[in-house]
C-alpha cells in the first residue's frame, strides 16, 4: 500500500497555513450561519402560530421551499444563478481590519436560510410541548404575549429544543464542505489545494476526515453538557416558583 507516513503525520500534528485557514472558515460560517438560522427559525416559528394568513402563510412557503430542495442548488442558485440573471451580486464587503469575499457572504446566507427552516419546525415543535396552562397562567399575570414567551415558554421549550439544536449544528460543520463549489476555501477546498500540489491524496483525505471528527467530537461534549445544564430545572421543585418567580407567586397566591 502506498501510504507516506510522514506526510499523514505532518499535516495532521502540524497543519499549514491553508489547512488552519480553511479550519477557521469552516468554524466561522458553521457558527455564524447557525445563529442566523436559529434567528430566522424563532421568527417563522411564531409566525407559523400566528392564525392570520398573512403571517403563517409566507413562512409555510419558505419552509416548504427551503426543505423540498437540495442545499447544493441553493447555495449555487444564491451565488450564481442570481448574478448571471443580473438579479443580484455578492461584492467583497471591506471592513477596514477585514475583507469579507461574496462568495463568504454568500456561503453564510445560503447555509443560514436552509437551516432557518428546520429550526423554525423545531422550535415551534418545542413551543408546542410546553404545557396550555403556564399560557393561562401568564395571562391571568397580565403579561403580553413577547413577555410570556420571553419569560415562560421559550425557557421550558428549549429544554426540548437543545437535543436536535445540537444534531442541527454539527450536521452545520459537515455541510460547510458544500460551499467548495463557489471557491470558499473552507477544510474541503483547501484539501483539494495541497493535494494537487503534493498529489498524497489518501493521505490528505484520511487527515481533513480527522478533522471534522475532532469538530464533531468537541461539540458532542458541548451539547451533552448543555443538555445536562438544562435537564436540571426538571429535577429542581416547586415548577410555579422557578417559572413565575416568588412575586408572582405570591399574586397566584392572593397575598
């Protein structure tokens, strides 16, 4: 078999500089489009409740569209089909300590409005399992409808939120390797570079696998002990004390 030690060993215990570059674009647009995703997915989440057509149907559309194809086509569809149409055009954004490339731009916008519409079912899944009466009970308490969700339901719901929260992100980190079709030299793309330098191809694969491995691991350890960290309100008593808070206790209470 021919495998070159020496190179495998060289790039996975001391990484060149396009393989920490693309390590750090990857890390950045996963983190960066997860957040706008989970931004966007609140939103249609609560518009999708909404009983007015005007609300929920928009975003029915955009989940229906957002899920019914295929990553790939959207990112290049954003990026290419949009300026060939003389629609629209990424242009590199100069932030003065920073220039930030369209097809980056691109990349996080594209990943960002996928994973949108799969956090907006996850979400309002998770809304939908918190229990009618703490509803009632905000109400009786007076509180508009942001301040109950704000104060009540979303932190209940995200102890049911947080398990696929955690699978979407580190499906995020797999994806990024899609966005090597529009030049972001993300881990993927910056394989392909050293490798058509230094023709190790198996070797340099195994390595960027090694990589991602390691990503996901980290965050399985993170998301476990998120998990944990939100799993502990359930085994912590009186639930009416730690949602509503002793003040409105004592309302409930008469006092």
């Amino acid at each position: 078999m021919n495998f070159n030690w020496e190179v495998f060993w060289q790039y996975l215990s001391q990484p060149s500089g396009v393989y920490l570059t693309g390590l750090w674009l990857t890390c950045l647009i996963s983190v960066l489009a997860m957040l706008m995703g989970c931004a966007l997915g609140l939103i249609a989440a609560l518009m999708r409740l909404s009983t007015n057509p005007l609300l929920n149907l928009p975003v029915r559309f955009y989940v229906w569209l957002m899920r019914g194809t295929p990553l790939l086509v959207q990112i290049v569809f954003l990026y290419t089909a949009l300026a060939a149409g003389g629609i629209f055009r990424f242009e590199d954004i100069d932030l003065g300590w920073f220039v930030v490339p369209g097809n980056i731009q691109a990349a996080i916008i594209a990943l960002g409005l996928n994973e949108g519409a799969y956090m907006a079912e996850i979400i309002r899944a998770g809304i939908g399992a918190v229990d009618k009466g703490q509803y009632e009970a905000g109400r009786s308490l007076g509180m508009t409808f942001g301040k109950l969700m704000r104060r009540i339901v979303l932190p209940q719901a995200f102890r049911v939120i947080v398990p696929p929260l955690g699978n979407e992100f580190n499906v995020m980190l797999k994806n990024t390797t899609l966005v090597s079709v529009i030049g972001v030299q993300e881990l993927l793309l910056s394989t392909q570079m050293i490798t058509s330098a230094t023709f190790r191809v198996f070797e340099l694969y195994l390595v960027v696998a090694i990589y991602f491995l390691m990503l996901t691991t980290v965050w399985g350890f993170f998301q476990r002990w998120l998990e944990q960290r939100f799993g502990q309100s359930d085994r912590q008593p009186p639930a009416a004390r730690r949602m509503f808070g002793r003040g409105a206790m004592k309302m409930l209470r008469g006092r």
